[in-house]
C-alpha cells in the first residue's frame, strides 16, 4: 500500500511538472501584479514547486503509526511555495489582505504571534493556504489549485534560513551553545524588525490607518533623533525609563502621537517662554512640551516622579508661570492642549 501510494505520487508531481514547466514563474508574476495593483512595497516575490526527494520525505511522515498525510498529492499543501519578503512587519497585514482579495483563503497562520505567545523566541513568518480561483487571469491554468505563501520580512526570511541549513542540513546533535545563539539572535531579529517599523512609522506616517508603533523607553533616544534630526541632543541612556512614563501618564505612548508633541510650533514656544540657559536635552524639552500641553495636569500626574521629586513641584511651577505668560504675548498659541481621546493625539496649536 505504501509503495503503490508513494509510486502514484510520483506520476502525479511528474505530470505536473509536464503541464506547468513555468510554474514557479507564472505564480510569482502573478503575486508580483496582485502586490503592485494595490500599490504595496515588498522587497522580493519567489515560488518553487516542491522536489520530489523532499515531498517524498513528507508523504512518508507518520504519528502514531498513522500517514499524517493519507493522500499526499492533496493533503500537502505546498506543493507549490510562494514566498513573500517585506522591507518591515507593518507591510505585512496590507500584504495579506491584497491577497484576500483575489484568493480563496483556507487558512491562515500567524507563526510570529505563536511564538511570541508561547514565550519565546524564534522562527517567524505569516502562512497562509490559498486555492486559485477565477479572479486571476493569469493562474485559470490552476484553478482548484491549493499552494503556500509564506509572508515574512527580510530579516525573518535571513534568520530562518540560516537555521535551516545549520540545524536541518549540517547536523544532528547540536551543541547546546547554538541553541542558545539562535534564541538570542531572534531577539535581536524581533528587536531590529520592531525599530525598522518604528522608522517607517516616522518617516512614513499612515494618517489613514488605525495601526501605530509602539515606543519604548529603549527606543525612545532613536525615535526622536529621528524626528528632530540632531538639534537636540539625547539624555542621559538611564533616565529614558523616566520619560517613557512621563509620556505614559498622559497616555502618549506610540510614535505618532510623539511626533505631534514635538510639531515645531510647539518647542518654539517652550524655547521662547523659558529661554533656556543651555541646550536642552531630549527628556528636558519633552518633560517641557508635556507641561505646555497638559498644565496643571503635568504637575499632579508627574510631580512625584524623578531622581529629586521634592525639587521637581516648585520646578515646574515656575516653569509653568513663565509658559503661560509666552502663551499669553501669543494670542495664536491660547489653546487649551489636551490629547484627543480618539486616537489619543495631541490638539493642534
């Protein structure tokens, strides 16, 4: 049973490949129209259909003493692989639902949001199961079809395969070292992916979607380098964790939202109404901003906060007196900044 199963196989991957030498071609010039139709950027689009050594490899897994795939040429679903590489994680959703549009989902599976659920850290990229329908012109040769596209950004796709070729292909008995090597680079992977999504976010800001990057108080020095350029120098690396819940309590928490807080107007303003002495570092402006923005509230939400909480009330204070006078030879600028409660943004000035 066994062998006549893996021998009808055989014929079928055979005849495939007779009736579709172009197959890996036609599927990629296909995903490359249905990304380009909607506009989309994405760093790369590869297929391959499946050797034989390795689905028959596949066809012969067995749980339990069970075929886990029975009838292998329709239970394997990647038969056919398409590949999908984005230049960062948020092209990913747009990716999937350009695909929605014109294949018929079977199944779809977040391997990122798995692992991050589980704990840990590692292999991650979007799968999803398609069958090809009429809404493609270009594919009505496969209709019927089920395949595999893989979504995942460049830096996912290098991790990934890299680990393949050590711990499938090179050896057996790993030594535990590398294990750990591998763990410790996906984080690193995940943290580099988080931060090109934090540079697409600034420089690209998405005013249609819903969708926004996250800060934190490691990324924070980065972020607003990235937004004022080098006219204001950083803090101090320590105190970042303190500005991070500064911005926080007036629940300012994604790039976005810190790139209205820092609109020119507005530290034009502070820098006017204070003038400073000396340049003022990152957190020292943004703690300034926020004073600006909030008033009072500013005061009874942070003033117990900081290395010298004592000091920092009158501080304040007399920050806040002489911010209200600017704002007042500046009949423009007699707005009450509050954050939006939808979106949580900034007012205006």
């Amino acid at each position: 049973m066994g062998s006549k199963r893996i021998t009808q196989l055989s014929q079928k991957l055979r005849a495939f490949n007779q009736d579709h030498p172009e197959a890996a071609e036609e599927f990629v010039e296909a995903f490359e129209d249905v990304l380009a139709d909607a506009g989309l950027t994405y760093d790369r689009v590869s297929a391959r259909v499946k050797k034989w050594n390795s689905l028959k490899a596949k066809a012969n897994k067995k749980s339990e003493g069970k075929w886990i795939y029975p009838d292998p040429w329709q239970d394997v679903h990647d038969i056919i692989g398409v590949r999908i590489t984005t230049l960062h994680s948020t092209e990913i959703p747009h990716v999937i639902d350009a695909i929605d549009d014109v294949f018929s989902v079977v199944r779809s599976v977040d391997k990122t949001a798995q692992t991050r659920i589980s704990g840990g850290f590692g292999y991650g990229s979007h799968h999803l199961i398609l069958k090809v329908d009429e809404r493609v012109d270009s594919l009505r040769d496969y209709i019927g079809q089920q395949f595999e596209v893989q979504i995942r950004t460049v830096l996912q796709h290098a991790w990934a395969e890299f680990e393949h070729d050590i711990r499938y292909k090179r050896a057996t008995d790993l030594d535990p070292q590398i294990d750990r090597a591998f763990t410790l680079t996906a984080g690193l992977i995940e943290l580099a992916d988080q931060q090109f999504d934090q540079i697409a976010a600034i420089r690209e800001p998405d005013t249609t979607s819903s969708k926004d990057v996250a800060f934190s108080a490691e990324t924070l020095p980065g972020i607003i380098a990235m937004i004022l350029g080098n006219t204001v120098p950083p803090s101090r690396s320590e105190h970042y964790q303190w500005l991070e819940e500064l911005l926080h309590a007036h629940d300012i928490t994604t790039a976005s939202q810190l790139r209205q807080l820092l609109a020119p107007q507005r530290i034009a303003l502070v820098r006017d109404g204070l003038d400073y002495r000396f340049q003022p570092g990152q957190i020292r402006l943004i703690d300034d901003l926020l004073l600006l923005s909030f008033g009072e509230t500013h005061i009874e939400k942070t003033g117990s906060s900081g290395a010298h909480p004592k000091q920092r009330v009158p501080r304040l204070r007399r920050r806040l007196e002489a911010l209200n006078k600017a704002r007042q030879a500046d009949p423009a600028a007699l707005v009450e900044h509050k954050p939006e409660r939808e979106g949580s943004k900034l007012k205006k000035l």
